[in-house]
C-alpha cells in the first residue's frame, strides 16, 4: 500500500517522514509526520518522528511538546523518552 494509491494511509506519511530526515530534508519529515497525524491524532510513533524532526531542526520545545504527546499515548516508547529528555537539555 501507498499514499498514491490510498491518500489515507497514515504509515506511508510516517514512513516518508523518516525518509526524508534521513536524508536531512527536515521541513518536508515535519510536514509527512503532521500528515500521518491529521490522519490518526492517536498515532504516537507519528509524534516521536515529529521529535526528532523537530530535535534536527534545534526546535527544542516543539520537540518537546512531541515527545510529550508521543508519550501520553504510549509511556513505555523508549525513543520517546530519550528524545523528551534531550530536547529538555537533560542528555547531550
């Protein structure tokens, strides 16, 4: 499944999401990952790549405010956390 064929499909966004900051095209991660988001608010996988996108673009708070949400939905999200702690200036 993709997005050509089913806009709706909210891991495709995600998954380009990923792509595009691996390839350190930011902008374009934060703007797949809110469009997962739209899709499902409940996806917290979404919001901790929204994080790191956010994280990558020295955006802390917005970082922060993502993993937050990322970890109201799912507390036990590891990356979530760490993200969370990084963006607030507690790990390097």
């Amino acid at each position: 499944m993709d997005i050509m064929r089913n806009p709706d499909f909210m891991d495709g966004y995600a998954n380009l999401g990923s792509t595009f900051g691996t390839m350190g095209k930011h902008d374009e991660a934060v703007a797949m990952f809110n469009r997962a988001l739209d899709l499902n608010p409940a996806y917290a996988e979404a919001y901790s790549g929204l994080g790191v996108a956010y994280l990558l673009k020295k955006m802390k708070k917005e970082a922060a405010e993502a993993f937050g949400r990322a970890l109201a939905l799912d507390p036990e999200m590891a990356m979530a956390r760490a993200g969370l702690a990084r963006a607030e200036g507690r790990t390097r």
